[in-house]
C-alpha cells in the first residue's frame, strides 16, 4: 500500500514538473518570436499574443511578413544564439517557478472555502465545491457536524472596516499636516521634535499593550473598536512624518514663494500646490495606514472583549482556534473575502504606490 500511495505521489508530482516544463517552453518560444518580430519592426501586444501557438510564431514572422525596416539577416543570429536561449528558458523557469509557489497557496485557499467538510482539506480542489461557507459567514447562521452554529462575521467585517477607513483618513490628515509643519517652517524645538519622532518610531508597539490596557479601561473604552483608530492614529505618526517630509522638501521652495506674491494665503498654498504634488507619497500612506488595522491581532484582542465587537483577524482566528467548532473552509472563505477591499485598494491606488514607493527610496 506504501508503494502504491508513493507511485501515486510521484506521478502526481511527475505531472507538476511537466506541466511546469511545457510552460517555461511556451514561453521561451514566444520570448524568441517577440525578438524576431522587433528586429523586423512588429510591435506592440499583437507579436506577444502570435508567440503563443507553437511553431506557427517563427513561421509567420519568418515568411509570412515582410520586414518594415531595413535589416541584415545576421541580426537574428542573437536572437538564436545558444547563450540567448539558455538565458531566457532560465529566466522564464525561475518565473514559472516562482508563479507555482505564489499560485498554489491561492488556489488550495479558493478549493478550501468550497470545501463541504469542516475539516483541513488534503487536496487543492474538492470533489463536490459548494458555496454554503460563504452563506455561512454572510447568513450568519449554518449547520456543521449535525449541530446548528452562528458567526458574527457581517460585525466583524463592519467593526474592521470603520477602523480602517477612520484610521487612514486621520491618519493622512495628521501625517501630512505635521510634515508640512516640519518641511516648510522654522521654529524653536523643530530639531528637538524631529528627533522624538525618530526615537518614538523605534519602540515596538506591543511594549505599551499594557499602558494601554489601563488606558482604555481607565476612560472606558474597553470594548469600543473605534477607540482603536486613535492608537492607529498615532502610532503611524513616528515613521510617516520623516517619509512624507522628506519628499515634502523635494518640492521646491519657489513656489511657495511665487504664490505668496500672488496673494495666496497658507491654507491655499497648502491645498493648491502642496497637496496635488504630494499626491504619489500621500496615496501610499493612505494605502498602507488602511492595511495597518485591517488584519491587526494583538492591540484588539487585548482591548475587544465582546465576540460582536471584534475585529475580522479576531474573529476569523477563531475559526481555527476553538476546540468546540474548528473550521478551516470558514476560515478559508473569510480569507478570501478579507482580500477584497485590499485588492481594491491596490488597484485604485497602484500608479500612486509604485510612484510613492520610488519616492520614498530616493527623496529627502
């Protein structure tokens, strides 16, 4: 039986491998066809899409299209050296490869959150996919082991939401307006400050769980999830009012100065010049202090002591931390769901990231 389950594994494996292999050979050969149809002056996304069907790429490029330049046919030989051709199929093997790895983890979580079972599933997609998880956590009411169980997820998912949203707005508001103090002004105690800042972003967070533990049970906010975007709040200052400085004083200070010729008052320098041209390192922020609380799991479950007022990474944890109703695929498809406003965010927000990422690296 042993062999037999190792035979199996094997060929299962043998499969992966192969696929894999043909992959990183499609792709060679469409990297190859692209090359050729540069080199005869074919562009854009048409030459891509033509490299994918095996042999017919060459053929087309080769003899069914005329070059649009002027070219010595020596010039291919790059194309077709052995070097070129070792160095793109290892290129395109590492990025398979790397793509398994990444995909994999992905579609074994897509396949849980569809599983029937409450169990771990044991393989990547079930044998009957079914959408009850979902109902599940939406419904807030299904049926596991024979016994009826509830969720407070829809709660869960609002509380998180609320913190998140709040806190990326104060959070950008607070942030911007301190860099902006710091970047543009002299004043007695700017070095001094800065240098708090800098030493404040050093400590750890969870050194001051229990300072604030007695805080929020001294003014009563135990039990409070918006109490929480203060503490978001301010523990994003630190860090993010030396990044947005630094790319503050990138902007010239000329402008400033014109607009102050002009008549414009402070607030209009502000929101007139300064803001558009900050919006790259600004939408970052944004982006990151969103993602901050929204799979935060410490600070809330120390101050959260209510099931209906948890945050989604406290909630969905006890999915798979309850000993009386374990329950992967729930955990599974509440991950999925998770995802979404991240997703979202990143999408609406990727021209700003990558430009703020940039930025961030090499400003100030």
């Amino acid at each position: 039986m042993f062999i037999i389950d190792a035979l199996a594994n094997w060929l299962t494996y043998g499969k992966i491998f192969i696929f894999m292999g043909l992959l990183v050979i499609l792709f060679t050969h469409q990297s190859l066809v692209v090359s050729v149809a540069e080199r005869k002056g074919y562009k854009g996304v048409k030459p891509g899409f033509i490299g994918l069907i095996p042999g017919f790429g060459f053929y087309y490029y080769f003899k069914m299209k005329k070059s649009l330049r002027n070219i010595n046919k020596d010039s291919f030989k790059f194309v077709f050296r052995p070097s070129n051709i070792i160095g793109t199929v290892l290129v395109y093997a590492e990025l398979v490869l790397l793509g398994f790895v990444v995909l994999l983890p992905i579609a074994y979580i897509i396949g849980a959150s569809l599983s029937p079972l409450s169990g771990l599933p044991r393989t990547i997609w079930p044998d009957n996919p079914t959408l009850d998880n979902f109902r599940f956590l939406i419904s807030g009411v299904g049926e596991y082991g024979g016994q009826e169980v509830t969720t407070n997820f829809t709660s869960w998912y609002w509380n998180t939401l609320q913190i998140a949203i709040f806190t990326m707005i104060f959070a950008v508001l607070f942030i911007t307006g301190t860099a902006y103090v710091f970047s543009r002004y002299k004043f007695k105690g700017k070095k001094a400050g800065l240098l708090a800042i800098l030493i404040l972003q050093m400590f750890p967070s969870f050194l001051g769980l229990i300072a604030l533990f007695t805080l929020f049970h001294t003014f009563g906010l135990l039990d409070q999830p918006l109490a929480l975007v203060v503490v978001y709040t301010a523990g994003a200052i630190p860090f993010n009012v030396w990044l947005i400085k630094g790319y503050l004083q990138s902007i010239p200070k000329e402008l400033d100065e014109s607009a102050k010729i002009d008549g414009a008052s402070k607030l209009t320098i502000f929101f007139k010049i300064i803001l558009p041209l900050s919006l790259p390192i600004i939408g970052f922020v944004a982006v990151t202090q969103f993602m901050a609380p929204w799979m935060d799991y410490i600070l809330p479950s120390f101050v959260i002591l209510s099931e209906e007022n948890w945050t989604l990474a406290v909630g969905i944890f006890a999915f798979i931390n309850d000993q009386t109703m374990i329950n992967y695929p729930a955990f599974a498809a509440s991950a999925l769901l998770v995802a979404i406003p991240i997703t979202v965010l990143y999408i609406a927000f990727q021209r700003y990231l990558i430009e703020g990422i940039t930025a961030g690296a090499n400003k100030g």
